[in-house]
C-alpha cells in the first residue's frame, strides 16, 4: 500500500500539474541549493548563490552534467578545469562566446554570476591560482597594453 504525499508535496505537484509544465519543486531548489552553497561560502561576484546554482541547473547542467563532468561529444568537462582559462591570454574571451554562454537568454548580471559561481563550483583550485601572484608595479601597465589591444580593429 503506498503512503499518502505530505501534504506540502502534494500542493506543490497539484501547483505543478495545473500549469502544465516540468518543473523542479521550489522546496528541493532551496533545499539543495542550501546545501551546495551557503550565503557565507558566496565568492565574490555571487550575490545569490541560490540563484546562480538554479541558472545552472536550468541552463548548463543538461549537458555540463550536475558534477561538471561534461557529456562526450557535447559538453566539455568544467570540473577541475574551467578557471584555468582565466589565467592565460584569451582564456577568458573564450568563456564568453563558447555557445552556451554567447547565446544565452540570462540577464548580462545574472550570466556574469552565474559563471562567478561556477569557477568557485568546479574548479576553486585554479580560480585561487590568480590570487598567488597579484600584479604591483606592472598593473598599470598591463591595464593599458590590454585596453590598447581591446580597442585595435579586429583582423580576420
């Protein structure tokens, strides 16, 4: 004999079915949202944990997979890897038009935090990397070489 939903569950599966779509249960979002990040392990640029890990699951872990991991043939793996990119030239202007994040439909602040969350997810090895050689003296100067190259016309 199956045991009744609880209460909570079933309204919540009712609410589901009257509008006719798939949705994940706002109870377990917050629920292991919580546990995978909590407020006070935010990385800077992640205002909302919450948030960021819900923006992943619903649009980046179908094919990233919930670990990261990758899907062969489709996705590549961002689990111990994906903040290396941040750490050589070009590295980052590749992040932001891989197709995932080009042509999403998220927000510019809600994407920027959302890949924020995700450096500190899947790789916080290599994000912490950047922090152990800080720029002194020659930041100015990197500053102004970088934005003189941003501001060159592009060659095809």
């Amino acid at each position: 004999m199956r045991r009744p939903l609880r209460p909570r569950v079933a309204a919540a599966l009712d609410t589901t079915v009257a509008l006719g779509a798939v949705v994940v249960l706002g109870a377990a979002v917050a629920g292991i949202a919580a546990a995978q990040s909590r407020p006070g392990d935010a990385p800077a640029g992640v205002t909302d944990p919450q948030r960021a890990w819900q923006n992943w699951t619903l649009n980046c872990q179908g094919c990233h997979r919930p670990d990261g991991a990758g899907s062969a043939g489709t996705a590549p793996s961002l689990a111990g890897t994906v903040s290396k990119f941040l750490t050589v030239p070009g590295g980052r202007e590749y992040l932001g038009r891989v197709p995932g994040v080009a042509t999403s439909a998220l927000p510019s602040a809600d994407l920027a935090e959302l890949m924020n969350w995700m450096f500190w997810r899947f790789d916080k090895e290599h994000l912490g990397r950047l922090r152990t050689q800080p720029l002194r003296l020659e930041a100015s100067q990197m500053r102004s070489d970088l934005l003189k190259k941003a501001d060159e016309p592009a060659t095809p």
